[in-house]
C-alpha cells in the first residue's frame, strides 16, 4: 500500500468553465519500489468558514467504479477534485487553506497548500464539491 511518506502531493491540471471546477491531484511514487493504491483517497478541506479559522470540511467520493492502481518508482497517478468555486463575500464559502489527503487504504495523511475559495455545501446530500478515486497518470 502506498504511504503518504513514499509519496509526493501536488495540485495537478485544472479544468472547467464558469460552473463546477476539476482539479487533479497528482501523486508521485517517490519510494524506492512500487506500492498500491485501491479506491478512493480521504479528502478533508480545511480554512475558514462558519466564522471558525480552521474549519474541517471532509468531502464526499463519487459514486465511480475503481480498480487497483500499482505505482512504479518515480510514477504518477492522481484523483480529481471535483468543486463548486466561492463567490467573494457572500458568507456561505469556504476560504480553503490546506488539502488533507489521506491515500487510499492508508492510516497517515500529508498535506497540500490549496488557496482556493469554495461554496460550502458541507450539509448537501449531492455536493457539487466531491473527489474521485485514484488512476494510472497524471
């Protein structure tokens, strides 16, 4: 099973129109030999919203299917985060600080600097802000 310590974050290819926004999430085998991952990372969205500094937002997965990624040496894979962009001074945005991933299977986390406001919709049913699981390439 990768590990967040064999493992290198960075904010990918972004994409998207006016509406919901995709970001990828590339992680990097920076270990000596392979590792896996199968499913989904946890994904936890933390800055301020609700009047709190460091508000925690944990997000939702997707309903798509999955499949057992090995990651070779010095190889990349990535999630998407799939999000709804903050309208600036309309109190229902999170301003999101830091990105708490926690690979697939795994029981440690690492951490990602994302400077981004999005709409909190931590109390939805179907957010519009929600991760996919992890694939082959960056």
């Amino acid at each position: 099973t990768c590990q967040p310590a064999d493992l290198s974050l960075a904010l990918g290819a972004k994409s998207g129109g006016t509406g919901q926004q995709t970001l990828a999430v590339d992680l990097t085998n920076k270990g000596s030999s392979a590792c896996t991952m199968d499913g989904f990372p946890g994904v936890n969205l933390v800055g301020a919203a609700n009047g709190q500094k460091d508000y925690t937002w944990p997000l939702l997965r997707s309903s798509a299917g999955y499949s057992k990624v090995t990651l070779q040496p010095g190889k990349t894979a990535h999630f998407d985060l799939r999000y709804l962009p903050g309208v600036s001074g309309d109190g229902i945005n999170m301003t999101v600080a830091t990105m708490v991933v926690t690979p697939p299977n795994a029981y440690t986390q690492a951490k990602v600097t994302w400077n981004q406001p999005v709409l909190l919709q931590d109390g939805a049913t179907h957010p519009g802000t929600y991760i996919t699981p992890v694939v082959s390439g960056s």
